[in-house]
C-alpha cells in the first residue's frame, strides 16, 4: 500500500515528456472567474445601478492583437442584475485602471478627473521646458521656494509635537481634580460661615424679644397677681367667643331688646311720711316707685306686690294711681 502523500515520484528509465500528448485549446478560450465590479456603472438597458465591489460570476477571455509593453489585455463578461443584459469591460494597464466597452456607461469619477488633469499639466510643463531654458529656470527657482515652505511647516509641526510630547497630561487632570477640590471646599466654608451668621442673628434677636417681655410685666404690674379662687369658674361665662360677638354687634346696631338695666337709674321711690294713712281706712298702701320724670306715685293696697314695669303696660296701671297732693289732705 503506497503513501497517501508522496513527496517523490517514480520515473521508468526510458521516460521521454516529449512523448507526451499536449492538449490543444483555442486562444481565444474563456474562463469562469469570480470578480467585483470596478467602478460604478449604469446598465444602458434597464437603467439598474451597479456600484463598485458588487460580486459578479464573469467570464474572462484574452484579447486578440493587443499587447501593451508585451502584456496581455484582458476583457470580462457580466450580466446586469436586473435584465440580464451582457456588460464587458477590459483592463488597461497603461493607466492601471479599466475601459468601460459594452452595455453600460461608467459613472462620473471626480478622482479619476483631477489624476488626468494633473497628468496632463504634468506633459504641458515638460514640453514648455524643453523648447524655453528660462521657464526651466523659473520652475526650478518656484520648486525651491515651495520645498523651503513645506520644510519650514515640517520643522513647526515637529516642534508643536515635541511641545506636546512633553506635556505631562496625568499631572496636569491632578492638577485639575486638586483645583476643584479646593473650590468645593470653599464653598462650603462659605456656606457654613453664611449659615453661622444666620443663627447667631436670629439668637440675638429671640434674647431681645425675650429681654422686652421681661422687662414690660415689671413696669406694668409691680403688685403681684391675686391667687385665683377655686369657685371662680362658676361665675365665669361659659358662652362662646362667637355668641358674644354676635351679640356685641346686635347691640350696637339695634341697641338692647330689654330696657329695665337702662331704665334702672331713672325710677325714683318716694319717701313717705311715717303718720300719712289712707282715709277709707284699709291701712296704709306702699308707695309705687314713678315711672315717669314726674313727682308722681303709685299707692297699691296693702298685700299686693307692684308688677314690674317690663310685664305690664303703663295703662294698666293708671286705676290705681292717685294724686300725691291728695293723699296729705285726707
């Protein structure tokens, strides 16, 4: 059994590879690759985008009868994603890029523009040097000026980063973190000092009032209070504040329902003599106090209490009242 890798080969002593049979394929012969599309395209069909690095399975063949620099120029079959419709394109080595052949349009390329173009500045400049040695001169003169600027922006650049290079970055956040610290606490100092300020004001002002309260009962009251008795609570007035207020203002809106506190100081008692009697000979009959502002009185028999001047009407009253300047004479 032989190995499963061999790293030599037998080869019979009469062995000639001429002998071998060559396989002959068409040069004109194309392979199935796998690629991405390089540049954006637009199918000329359908209208479908086709945008650069899309994978596509291509067919490869070699151009016939062209070479650059003895190189070959390949050329690349796709089908567009949408219709299906055939899209080639070829290499092209002399600007290292690809030609757009068949079945699309290239899209536009600022970056591919601005290369041509400097290319092309690039062939003007070499031909104006090569027919005038004075513009070669001015170019060279404008080249050296152009490298002493770039030199001196170099050498700035160099500096600013060596600058900070030298910038200690963890120093400078402690730094910071210390910066802040300290802030904080000043700022609490000054919180606390506010704050101490506040409650020593307000205790100076509590001492005063205090000292004033003090001092304003020893002025007014030099006699001490008299010990309450313990049944003074009965002749307190058990009403409401509001009853009395209510009341209060009643009076002094309408005035007093009963007029007998008013009249009190106006109802005068005759004095009597000690030997007047009546001349019917029923005894003598006690005076009524006069109720009006006259000198008259009112003489009731004896055993009968007056009716107070609240319960009963003056007209009620006038049977029973007798002239004073009569009672004497009888």
């Amino acid at each position: 059994m032989s190995e499963r890798k061999v790293l030599n080969k037998y080869y019979p002593p009469d062995f000639d590879p001429s002998k071998i049979p060559k396989l002959k394929l068409p040069k004109d012969r194309q392979y199935v690759v796998r690629l991405m599309a390089p540049f954006n395209m637009r199918c000329k069909t359908c209208g479908e985008y086709i945008y650069k690095g899309k994978k596509f399975n291509a067919r490869k063949e070699t151009v016939q009868n062209e070479m650059y620099l003895g190189l070959p120029i390949f050329r690349f079959y796709i089908k567009c994603t949408r219709c299906l419709a055939e899209i080639t394109f070829k290499t092209d080595p002399e600007n290292t890029d690809y030609t757009m052949e068949h079945g699309a349009t290239r899209n536009f390329q600022a970056e591919k523009l601005l290369e041509e173009e400097e290319k092309r500045m690039q062939k003007e400049r070499e031909e104006e040097e090569l027919n005038n040695p004075m513009k070669v001169l001015e170019n060279r003169t404008k080249d050296s000026k152009l490298e002493m600027e770039v030199l001196e922006n170099l050498q700035e650049l160099k500096e600013l980063n060596q600058r900070q290079a030298n910038v200690d970055f963890e120093s400078m956040l402690k730094q910071y973190k210390e910066y802040e610290e300290q802030q904080k606490r000043r700022e609490k100092e000054e919180d606390e000092q506010e704050l101490k300020a506040m409650l020593e004001e307000a205790e100076s002002r509590r001492l005063l009032q205090d000292s004033d309260s003090d001092e304003e009962p020893a002025q007014v009251s030099p006699h001490p209070a008299a010990k309450p008795k313990p049944t003074d609570f009965l002749q307190e007035d058990t009403e409401p504040q509001s009853k009395k207020l209510r009341a209060e203002n009643w009076e002094k809106s309408v005035g007093k329902l009963n007029s007998k506190p008013q009249l009190a100081g106006l109802v005068t008692v005759k004095k009597q003599n000690p030997g007047s009697t009546v001349a019917n000979g029923r005894g003598k009959l006690p005076a009524l106090p006069s109720t009006g502002a006259g000198s008259r009185s009112v003489l009731l028999p004896a055993g009968t209490q007056p009716a107070p001047a609240a319960q009963g009407s003056s007209l009620s009253l006038l049977g029973a009242y007798s002239d004073s300047e009569d009672s004497p004479s009888d």
